[in-house]
C-alpha cells in the first residue's frame, strides 16, 4: 500500500512513534506549485510533519500547520484533515531573489521573528466553540526542530522528529513520550525505552526514510522490542476549495467592493492558493450571489 502512515506503540512503555512515507500525495501537491528545491524541500518535511501529527487527532475536523517568515519566504501552509488527506502552499515575498543554497534560517527566520503556529479546527463545533491555535517563536534550523520546539513549549509533549523530503516522496518518523499518570508500573515497567527509541531512531538517513517502506522500517529500527502496531492508514492529496466557498468568500466583501472591482476589470478571478483551480465571476455571476445574500438563500448554481 503506498501513501500510508503506520503506528505503534512500545508494550511496556509510555512512548509511541508513526511512520508516513507520501510519494502520490506529494507530487500531486507539487503539480499546482512551481517552487524553487529548497522551498520544496521545507514543504515536503512539513507535509509528512503534519500527517503525523494529525494521526493522532481525537475529534473530526482539521490541523492546520504554519510557519510564518521574515525572510525571502514569508508563508508555509500545510492543512491535513482527520482522514489523512492534505493540501499544502508556500508564499514568497514580491521580487524575492532566492539562494538555492540557503538554509530554513536564511529563508524564513532571516532576521529571528519566525513564528510556528498550528490551529485544530474542530468540524462539528459546539455554539462559541473556537478553533484551538498554539503560537511559539520559530526555533532551530530545521522542520523538525522548529516542531519538537512547539510541542514542547504548547503541548508539554516530549517528541521527536526525523523527516526528509525530495522531489519524489515526502516521509518522516515521530517518536512521542506519552504522560504515564494513571499507568500502572507493569503498563510503563520499560523505564529505558524512550532513550533506547530516540538512539536507535537517530541512526536514520534520510534515504531510508525516502526508500524504505514503513513497516521495513520499523522493523529495521525495533526489531528486538515489543510493539504493539496499529493498522496502516491511507493518505492523499484533497483540495476542499469549490465554486460555493469562493462565492461565499466574494459575499463577504459587500456590494460596492464588487461593484468596484467590477468597474475595473469585467470579472473577478480567484485562484485557489492549493490546487491552483480558477473560479471567474463576472457582472452577472455577482448580481447572482448579491440578491442570494439579500434574500438570505444563497445557491450553487451559475448561468
């Protein structure tokens, strides 16, 4: 099965690690986007960070994951939904001139006012239930570093990352020690497992990571401990964008923003940031979706 994300947890410890390797999902993401490599490179490690991170959501909805530059690359955006599909995009400043040598540092933190935020967003929300976002300076030199740097500091979650990305796969390795109150000294008896996992996880290359399949993987790192595996989930690339959002989202800018931007071009387009699909409404498209929004009934269709 490719495009999968495996789990396990150690029998007698508090730790639990996941494996994902994206080859179809990933491409498919690169084809809306013309990035230079090391900018693909950073989106592809975030790609596999946040399908891991998202595994272990207990509630229907989505983890968004962005990092936030003062550098050439101001924006990375990855969104992972509940079920493992993701849609991910990167913003470069205007003009911007790129190193294709430059590091996560040069590109994003140029000047030290990165931020790392991820926001869970809840689809069945209660009444005044918000979306939850943690916001923590952007920390270390890589993806992987910048997020054990988060769960640290917004979760109090011990968790390591080792992640890779080319221009053919996306894949990475999370290790997570896991609160034990409540846990009976036989449940968590394997006081050495967490440093026992991390050394044998640091002994990862990343072609491993790229090559190898996960469940090879797991085998390779902890053939001699005591695993407890879940079983395999399947991820892809989904883009949720539609003509009905975009129209929803142009309402919200009133009737003399339209009218405005009307008067200087003979429709509005907007381009979905993720996929990269056109959505064109013209005079009449937008005399549409204003008397939906007056009569309160909004609607789907198009001339």
């Amino acid at each position: 099965m490719s495009d999968t994300l495996h789990k396990f947890l150690f029998a007698n410890a508090p730790v639990r690690g996941e494996v994902v390797q994206l080859s179809k999902t990933w491409q498919r993401i690169q084809q809306h986007h013309d990035y230079p490599p090391n900018v693909m490179q950073l989106l592809g490690e975030m790609v596999a960070a946040s399908a891991l991170l998202c595994a272990n959501l207990k509630f229907n909805g989505a983890l968004i994951m962005q990092i936030h530059g003062d550098g050439p690359l101001q924006l990375l955006v990855v969104e992972c939904n509940s079920d493992l599909t993701l849609r991910a995009t990167a913003k470069l400043a205007a003009n911007a001139t790129l190193d294709p040598a430059a590091d996560m540092q040069a590109l994003i933190n140029t000047h030290g006012k990165g931020r790392c935020v991820i926001t869970l967003d809840p689809k069945d929300k209660l009444p005044g239930q918000q979306p939850y976002q943690g916001i923590v300076p952007l920390t270390g030199t890589s993806i992987a570093q910048a997020l054990e740097h988060y769960m640290e500091a917004s979760e109090q979650l011990h968790t390591r990352l080792w992640l890779a990305a080319d221009k053919d796969t996306a894949a990475g390795l999370l290790l997570q020690q896991l609160p034990t109150e409540g846990g009976s000294a036989a449940t968590h008896s394997d006081h050495d497992a967490w440093d026992r996992a991390t050394q044998l996880a640091h002994t990862v290359k990343p072609e491993e990571l790229l090559t190898l399949p996960p469940a090879a993987l797991i085998h390779r790192l902890y053939w001699q401990e005591t695993l407890q595996h879940s079983e395999a989930r399947s991820c892809e690339f989904k883009c949720c964008c539609s003509r009905e959002r975009v129209g929803n989202m142009l309402r919200t800018l009133g009737q003399e923003e339209i009218e405005s931007i009307l008067s200087e071009q003979e429709q509005i387009t907007v381009h979905c940031e993720y996929c990269n699909q056109r959505y064109d409404f013209d005079a009449v498209d937008c005399a549409q979706l204003l008397r939906e929004t007056a009569a309160g009934a909004p609607s789907q269709t198009r001339h």
